[in-house]
C-alpha cells in the first residue's frame, strides 16, 4: 500500500530471491471465493455503461466496467454518470435519508479534471463484529456473539496507474483487520497484560534439537511491555502487509489495477487508530486545536531497517539470527506456542506460532514509531470537535489551518445536535480545494490553480455514535 510503499525498496526485491514467508492469518479473505461472514450490506453503486452507440472496443468496455463507487452513495446510474464527468465535477454524498453514516460521519468526493479516466479515489465506512476465535488458554472457543467485539473502520484509499487496487483495497482491508483481531477478543476484554505467549495447541511438535540454537542470554534485556494497545496497532499493521501480499498476488490474474494510497481509522474501546500507507492525511481539530494524526509510511528507524535487510537477504544472517523481534528470548519449551511477536513492518505487536528458526538470537530489539493512537476517553468533545481524513487532492492546495478554519466557519452555522452538519463540512472542504471552472482550468478564491486530482474526504465527529443527538 500498499504497493507505493513497495515502491521504496523494488530495487532490492527484484535483486534478490523470494523472501521467507511470514505468520499469515488462518482465515485470509479473497477478492474471488466467498468472503466471511459479514453484516448485510447494499450492492456498490453499479457500473457505469458505455454509450449506446455501436459496439466499444473491449478495452473500453472492460475500463467502463472497472468503474464504481461507494456503496454508501448510493447512486442510481444517472447519478453514476453525473460523478464521472470530468466537465462539471460534481460533489458527491451520501443521500439526505434517515440512513446516516455510523457516528453521523459526513462524506464528500469529486471526480479529478481528467488526470485519470475515472475517480481512482474509494472509500469504506463499516461497522465490524469481531467474534473471537480461541480463549486464552488456546481452545477453539464456542460461538457466542455476546462475547466478541465491534469496531467502527472509515478507509480512504487513492488508487495510482488504474482504480483496481483501491477497490479490492475498500472492499477487503476491513476483513483483514477483523480476521487479525480474531484471536484477541478475550485478551483485549481482559483487564490484566496480554499473556506473553498463547498455550500449546494440541499435538504441537517440538524439537530434541533445539538447545543448540539457544545462545548467550548475557545481552539480552529484560522483558518489554506489550499493552492491548499495541495488540490493537500490530493487527492494524499485519493487516496492511496482507492485503499487499494479496494484491501481489492476484494483480495478474484477477487484472487489479495499479496500486494505492490508504488511510485508516479504527476506533475500538474507547480509543482511535489511525493508520496511513502513502500521502493521504488525518487531522483532529479540537477546540480550535490541530493534531496531526497520520505520518508518511517508511521506514523510520534503524530497527525497523535492518528488520527488512533481514527479510529481503536471509542469507546475510548466516543462520545464526532472526530478523524477526520478541518481546524476551524465546526458550525451546515453548516451539509450538503462540507467542507476541514483530517484523519490520509493524511498530505493534502480534501473535505466532514459534518454530525452530524463532529460537535463533534475534537480530535487533529496539523500539519504533507506533501507529498514531487518540483515546477519546480523556477529553471532553464538544459538537466542533472532529477527526478530518483526506486524501492527497484535499492536501496539495489546503493547509491545515484552512481546513480547521472551514471546520469553525461551517459548524458554526448549524445547530449542534444536526447530524448533516458534517456532511456539509465535508462538501465545504471538497469545493474549497477543487475550485470553480474559469478560462484557464479550476481557480481558487485567490485565483491560484485548484485541486485537478480526485478528491475524497471524512468528517468524523470526535463525540462518538448518537452523544450529540
């Protein structure tokens, strides 16, 4: 993210052989064979059809079919029509029914000024049940709907070369998170520290071999602290890197387009995830405040660097070390066991299974940048206060102090308990970036070119679901 990040070290992966495998969730959705079990949701808006003039040259007609947008429009194919027209560059949201958005999130976008051949830009908004998948003590757990959780996803993905990776990104990248969290609804329910390690499941094998791996323990530290915090950004992150694999592997075959951008909300217990993949951004305004809640996705220490040269050349390792991180030494009792774990690309934590490579010295232990997290739970929200998700149409001609002075111009001119005031706000901040039509292309108020890039933004009110209704 997804395949931009990738962008940053092709150089390498195409250098190299095929990398080791990494821990991959036991229930990986595909874009191709039915998906898990998921609340019901509405048909995307259908896609646009050619015109009705003779027969289109297959290529047009398989670009055409390509072309949809978020189910939560809801547009007819009029309406469909309309968003992709490069001409008159109409706002879009959702319909004013008595459907809203969860948390009554308001939503805008509008298609570029002919960059692309359609809006490249989607966009998710779900409400997600995680039901878990094993107690702490490693037994299958039985269902029970009563014991799982909910969490609240708002997705932005900014498709590059092709709108293909963004969609099957908009349609999937919640489910991953969700198969992620699986494994850690009684743990993150529990007041008490996440159990360093998971216990054995049935039959798991060890190994007669396995002391001659276990090394010094003279330089190792003492245990790291591992919160449900962290658990939470790990899964976030583990999600992140499989819907990538994914994409790698079905781009030829299921022809997905490109690649993208993706920015990511999740609020669960009480608290905000953001995770971003690319040059899209989030912003909290609070009281006039502005708190930056997303960063550029690379790699950002030395940690996490040698991390990935580990991974990309395994051979440089001499069979002597892991790239991968623990929390503590692994001891060979515990091959077979499910145990917290990290890999370059995570500043979380997660859980695997411990096999005999595991046991080797680990190569670095440092700590990295985590996930941007905001508790909501202290701080007092006023009906203003709200979390801003754009992508890079919104940013290239707004700053942050614009977006937090449209945010006080527009909410200030609604009563607090309307819930379409944050749909306005988001249709506010889309017509500010992309201008009007003049001579010489789209202009601003100050006649400086407008966004010309597909524009897709979230107002997300900090108060939470129904505490201003």
């Amino acid at each position: 993210m997804l395949n931009r990040v990738r962008s940053a070290v092709a150089h390498l992966v195409s250098s190299g052989g095929a990398p080791p495998s990494r821990p991959k969730s036991p229930d990986l959705p595909n874009a191709t064979s039915a998906p898990p079990a998921a609340p019901p949701q509405a048909p995307r808006s259908p896609p646009a059809r050619a015109g009705s003039g003779g027969a289109a040259p297959a290529r047009t007609v398989e670009a055409r079919a390509s072309f949809s947008r978020p189910t939560f429009l809801q547009l007819s194919p009029g309406g469909l029509r309309r968003a992709d027209d490069h001409a008159g560059r109409a706002v879009q949201s959702p319909p004013d029914t008595g459907r809203r958005l969860p948390w009554s999130t308001g939503y805008a976008e509008v298609i570029n000024a002919g960059k692309s051949r359609h809006n490249e830009d989607q966009a998710c908004c779900e409400v997600v049940y995680v039901e878990g998948r094993r107690s702490v003590s490693g037994a299958p757990r039985e269902p029970s709907r009563g014991q799982g959780l909910c969490f609240y996803y708002w997705g932005l993905f900014d498709g590059h070369a092709g709108g293909g990776a963004a969609e099957m990104a908009s349609r999937l990248l919640h489910r991953h998170i969700r198969e992620q969290l699986k494994d850690l609804v009684e743990i993150l329910q529990d007041p008490l520290p996440p159990p360093l390690c998971l216990l054995s499941t049935p039959g798991a094998p060890g190994s007669s071999d396995s002391s001659q791996l276990v090394g010094p323990q003279s330089c190792w530290s003492s245990q790291k602290e591992v919160t449900h915090e962290s658990l939470v950004v790990g899964a976030i992150e583990n999600a992140f890197q499989l819907m990538d694999e994914q994409m790698a592997r079905e781009r030829r075959g299921h022809q997905v387009e490109g690649g993208c951008c993706a920015l990511v909300v999740v609020y669960l217990l009480g608290k905000v995830y953001v995770a971003n993949a690319g040059d899209s951004r989030a912003i909290i305004v609070r009281n006039g405040e502005i708190i930056p809640m997303s960063r550029e996705f690379t790699p950002e220490t030395e940690r996490q660097r040698l991390q990935l040269l580990g991974f990309l050349k395994p051979e440089l390792l001499g069979g002597e070390f892991t790239h991968l991180e623990f929390p503590r030494r692994v001891q060979p009792k515990e091959l077979g066991q499910r145990m917290l774990y990290r890999d370059h690309n995570m500043t979380g934590w997660a859980y695997k299974k411990i096999e005999l490579e595991d046991l080797r010295f680990p190569l670095v232990c440092g700590e990295g940048k985590k996930v941007r997290v905001y508790d909501l739970t202290q701080y007092e929200h006023c009906p203003d206060d709200v979390l801003v998700l754009g992508t890079d149409g919104l940013w290239d001609v707004t700053s942050d102090c614009e977006v937090a002075a449209t945010v006080d111009r527009v909410l200030s001119a609604y009563e607090p308990n309307d819930p379409s005031r944050y749909t306005a706000l988001a249709q506010a901040l889309v017509l500010g970036a992309r201008g009007t039509p003049r001579d010489r292309g789209w202009r601003l108020p100050n006649n400086k070119l407008g966004s010309g890039d597909d524009i897709s933004v979230f107002v997300i009110p900090l108060g939470g679901p129904g505490s201003y209704s």
